[in-house]
C-alpha cells in the first residue's frame, strides 16, 4: 500500500520545506542535523572535496549540483549534503564518521539503503546505499547514531522523527523524510513517511517521551531485520514512561519484518481510528531454508506452527508494556495481526477493533510471557487461530461502556468521556479458518456476552498442556465447530529446533515430528478418576453444544508425560456429541517443514482411557445427548441433570465392564462405557 501521491517510478512530489513546518529547533549541543532548505546547502564532501568543482553540471549553479563515487573510491560525509544527482558505482561507498548514520532521501522518500547479509559476522544489520543513479531533490542526512542493542546484536536505528523526553530530537531524526503536515515536540500532525529502502524507521518514541501522532501516512516498502527491537518498524513506543498516541493512521507496509506498531519496554502505545496492515516481502537468500527460532535473525514465523509468512503487523515486547487498539483495523498478508513475544506480564487490548489476515494463513493474536489480552466488541477474519496461546489470560466479550471505562482506567489508555460515549457497544465475531485457540503453554481463556465463534475445523485445540477455557452463554454466546470436534486435548506434533554449528544463528527449524506407534503403556502412578491439577478444562454455562470432545494424550513416560486428563462441566447446557478418550492419527507418519499444514490434523478413534482419563460433570439443568461410544473415567450428574440417547435410540453405560443404570444425582469412576443403540 503506497501513498496516492506516490508516482510509478516510486518518487512522491517534493519534498516540503522542513524549515516552514513547525519542527521545534531547539539549540541542542548535540544537533548536527540540517533542515532542508529550498536553495540547496553548500556540498560537503571529503576526501572527495578536490573533486567537487568537476562534478557541478548546467551553468554550476547548487541547484545542479551532482555527485558521483567511482567504484573503488569511499566517500566520507560530515555533514547532511543535498544534490540533484547521485551515482555511486559498483563497489563505490558513502560513510559517515564514527557515532553517526547515514539516510538517502530523494524526493522526500526513504531509499537505496541495503542491508548487509545476515552472514557477515556482525549480524547483517548495518545497512549501505545501494549502487545506482538517483535524481530529483536528493538529501544524504548524517544525523547521530541511534544504536539498539537486541540480545548480543547492535542494531543501528535510522528514523524520520526521532522522539525522547525533551521532544523531537533534530540530531536523531532525518527531517527530509517528513513530507507535508506539521511536527512539534509533543505532536506531529498529517505528515507522510514514504521508504523504499530496508530497515528505515518511521517514528521512534523513546525514553519516557510523550507524543501524539494524528493522521499519518507510512508506507514502507523493502526488508526490515528484527521484529523483537522493531528495526524497520513503521511506529516504535519504547521506554519507561514513554506513552505514544497513533489516532487515525494509515499504515501499508511491505517487507519481511517491516512490522507496523512496536511496544516495548513498559512503554504505553495506543492506536485508535487507524488502518494498518502489512505484507510479506522476499527472504534473503542466504536465511535457513527451514527458518530459525533464534529470536535474533527470526524472520519468519517457525512452521512449527502450522502457518507461513515472513510479516506480523504488530508486536508487543519487554516486561510491563502496554498496547491498545480501539475502532483500528489490523490485518497482516499471514503471519499475525497481533502477536505478543519476548514479553512478560504485557497487556494486549483491542476494542471494537477488526484483526484480519488477508493471505488465507495466519493467527489474530499471539500470547506469552503472562500477557493478559482484552478483545471487546472485535471481529477476527483469521486464516487459522484466533489465538496462539504459550501462557496467558486471553478475554472475548462484548463492549459494554461499563467494560470499556474500565479497561480505559485501568490501563491509561486514555479515551476522553466523548470518545467512550461514540463507541458503539457490540459484541466479538470470531471466524477462524482452522481453530479458535491452540495452547502450547497453561493458561486461560473466556468467552462471554455475544461472542460468536466460528472456526473451519476444532475450536479448542490443547497440545498437552492446561489449557483452560470457560464459555458463559447466558448474553447468546455460540460456539460452531466447523469438523464437529470442539475440544481436541492431544500430545503435542511440534517438532523441535536443532542446534546448529557454523552459522551466526543457534538453531534451525529442521526438526520432525513422527507419529508414535504401537499402543501407550498404562502408567502405574497417574490419576484419570479424579481431577488433577494440570488438567485441561472446559467449562460451559447456559449454553447449547453440538460437537465432540476428545482426549487422545498417550502419557505412561511419552514425551516425560505420565498423563492428562480431560476435566468438562456444564450448568444449564446442552451438548450433543461424543465425549471421550481417543486414539488421534495424522493422515501422514512424519511432518517436516514441506507437510507444516498437517501440524494439529488428526483424526479420533474413541477408545478406553489409559493415562487420558475424561472426567465429565452435567451440572444443574444440563443434558448430555450421546451420539456415539463414549470412554469416561468418571461421571457426575447433577439431580436435575440427564444423559440421554438421541431420538430413537437408547444410551447404556458400563462401569468396569458391568451394566450400570445412569441416574440423576449420582457419580460413577473407573472404567465407563457409554454405549448408543
């Protein structure tokens, strides 16, 4: 997505004079930066000054000034220079000196910077101008380095506005590529930011600064480096005590982990009214082909998971940081519209809010580190998981005022009493190619108010873990499952990363899963007729059902698990379905990185608990119509609960082998067969 005054040979119109926006020019002994003037500034050049006088065309004037670095020659600046025409040669470099950066702008636009090759040794994060010929209104911006050290990797930040607690910092920022609008220290106000080269940053807010970004622009087109520091990013907020405000944007990027929004660092950034969404760009060549999860060069998401892409929009970091979403639309090409990671205990909220993948793959939102996600009133259009869950309290409902003015108190997000009042109160609409939740890591999620959830295949996906999920249909909550499985609990298919030597990255992605074979060994010390506490569960009110539930964990020493038990409950529900333990198969016996979609695609075979004990309780009002042979370790029914046989058919139950009649208000463990004729 690109700007409409953006021309097809990628040039914008010119370049605003920076000196007649109001940009605060405070004297700081630091500033080496120049604004752009509309007669061009003396060329600067050394060692090359000799030379200077032989490279001015036309009648000499500054206004034809050009330049040119022969193949073999560097050609060091001390200061932003500004041209007509720019060649730089093959094999041909321009440097700054030490402590300094250096940013080409032609016409307003960010472009020709490269980055280095991951491989280099130092991480390939500088970035050089590319060879080539460039014309129009040329600015080389030497501004005060802005180095971010991610792990054991320095990143060299280059941005157009450059934000700290004092405000707008001249001597980190490259006014050239601010086009149009107004920027002041605490607010900048309609302006465009356009690039084409890599790893080029729009705004970086920082260091406790506070800042109010209305109406912007950004289109950012070419390769970032790292969406775990935001090298590239469109938006940075980072810093204790930093808060950033982003209100009515538009953001369209274009590259491999040219990441929109960034919150880091216990930073508070809250975006409201804006549309952003980023697609995925080409992946160096010299990457793992597999992909790695070494967090420093991870560039694209690990197959692992069950999807592909090289893009997620958002990314939320660091320990205690805030990011909001309110009345926005966040769409990645695949990848993540809203992830989480490399955080602890962080606060994802999005009200009224659509997350969107737009590439047929992808996850809404992820979850890690303790991070508590809030989704009011959103819609999801997710090609496969509307969350990922590694460990979190993820919450789906509905955005009632009085929810709203909590979460707008509770987190400082800020929204004035006329801007609660226009947000219209609406329920969740979850619809989910493949599944509404996977969980990797223990944790919760709840579904209240309206919330409807569709997904293509099973809703609640556990790789043996305890996962938790609580579902109140009292407000018409729904849940459909799309391959009539509701709840798969599972051993987990992720294959590992493998340690690798030789290269700057730890690990690569090349591990395989292999199905197990044979039958599971009854583990001698695991309970299945009464609950445990690392359990999944799910637990439902006030709320009709028509879906399995499965429980296919083999335990007995696999994988270190000696076992898992599946612990339901309903009040006031009815459920329609089989309720069982299970034997699940994939279609294929290995899955490498070609097969990454059979990642979580089993089929169930209902069979007798081993060490997956399934613990059912029909709480009051609750009815359990049993459509096919289901294996229990243990069964409650409430006085006035029932189980129930669809029309025509009869249901029986055996425990431990023997006939046993089904009766409201009593308990039955062990070996339990419910059997439908």
């Amino acid at each position: 997505m690109l700007p409409t005054n953006r021309t097809e040979n990628g040039t914008t119109s010119p370049v605003t004079d920076l000196l007649d926006q109001p940009v605060a020019n405070r004297a700081r002994p630091r500033a080496l930066i120049i604004a752009v003037a509309a007669a061009l500034a003396p060329t600067l050049l050394a060692p090359a000054a000799a030379q200077a006088a032989d490279r001015k065309k036309g009648n000499g004037t500054k206004a034809d000034t050009c330049i040119t670095v022969g193949s073999d020659e560097t050609l060091t600046l001390t200061e932003t220079t500004t041209a007509t025409c720019l060649t730089v040669e093959e094999g041909g470099t321009i440097a700054v000196p030490d402590g300094y950066s250096l940013s080409l702008t032609v016409n307003g636009v960010e472009t020709g910077s490269e980055l280095a090759a991951l491989t280099d040794g130092d991480g390939g994060v500088a970035t050089a101008i590319a060879a080539g010929t460039y014309t129009g209104t040329i600015v080389l911006n030497v501004a005060e380095a802005t180095d971010v050290t991610y792990s054991t990797l320095t990143f060299p930040f280059r941005q157009a506005v450059y934000v700290d607690s004092d405000g707008v910092d001249e001597s980190k920022s490259v006014p050239s590529a601010v086009i149009g609008g107004t920027v002041t220290d605490s607010a900048a106000t309609g302006v465009t930011l356009t690039s084409n080269g890599e790893a080029f940053n729009g705004v970086y807010v920082a260091d406790g600064g506070t800042y109010t970004l209305t109406d912007p622009t950004i289109a950012f087109d070419g390769n970032g480096r790292c969406d775990f520091v935001g090298y590239g990013a469109a938006i940075v907020g980072t810093g204790s005590g930093t808060t950033l405000v982003v209100d009515g944007a538009t953001i369209g990027n274009e590259g491999v982990v040219r990441t929109a929004v960034i919150a880091d660092a216990t930073a508070n950034v809250v975006v409201k009214n804006s549309t952003i969404h980023c697609a995925d760009g080409t992946v160096p060549d010299e990457y793992p082909s597999a992909g790695t999860g070494d967090t420093r060069y991870m560039i694209t998401v690990p197959w692992m998971l069950g999807i592909s892409g090289n893009v997620r929009a958002t990314n939320l970091l660091g320990a205690s940081t805030k990011a909001s979403y309110i009345n926005s639309r966040i769409s990645s090409e695949k990848w993540g519209a809203l992830s989480v990671d490399g955080g602890s205990y962080c606060t994802l909220t999005a009200i009224n809010s659509t997350i969107a993948n737009t590439g047929g793959e992808g996850y809404g939102s992820y979850a890690i580190g303790n991070v508590t996600e809030h989704f009011l009133g959103c819609t999801f259009d997710v090609g496969d998981y509307a969350l990922i869950h590694w460990g979190a309290s993820a919450h789906y409902g509905d955005s009632t005022a009085d929810a709203v003015s909590a979460l707008n108190d509770s987190l400082d997000i800020g929204l004035t009493s006329a801007e609660l009042s226009a947000l219209p109160e609406q329920s969740t609409t979850i619809d989910a190619g493949r599944f509404m939740v996977m969980w990797y890591a223990a944790g919760s999620v709840a579904i209240d108010g309206g919330t409807q959830v569709t997904t293509g295949e099973t809703t609640f996906m556990c790789k043996a873990v305890a996962g938790t999920v609580t579902v109140d249909g009292s407000d018409g909550a729904t849940i459909t499952s799309g391959n009539g499985v509701l709840f798969q609990l599972m051993d987990t298919d992720r294959p590992s990363s493998v340690t690798v030597s030789g290269y700057p990255w730890s690990s690569e992605t090349t591990g395989t899963y292999t199905e197990p074979t044979g039958s599971p060994t009854k583990s001698s010390s695991w309970v299945t007729t009464s609950s445990q506490s690392t359990d999944a569960k799910g637990t439902f009110t006030d709320i009709a059902l028509t879906g399995d539930f499965y429980n296919s964990v083999w335990g007995g020493g696999n994988a270190s698990l000696q076992g898992q038990n599946l612990t339901l409950s309903f009040t006031g529900s009815t459920v329609e379905g089989v309720i069982s333990a299970s034997t699940a198969k994939h279609s294929v016996s290995t899955i490498t990185k070609t097969e990454y979609r059979q990642i979580s695609e089993v089929t169930n075979t209902p069979s007798a608990v081993v060490n997956n004990g399934v613990l059912v309780t029909l709480g009051a009002g609750s009815t359990w119509t049993v459509t096919g042979t289901s294996y229990l370790s243990a069964l409650t029914l409430a006085s006035t609960a029932s189980v129930v046989a669809p029309s025509g058919k009869t249901v029986t139950l055996t425990v431990d082998g023997t006939a046993t009649a089904i009766t409201a208000g009593k308990s039955y463990t062990g070996a339990l067969t419910l059997t439908v004729s």
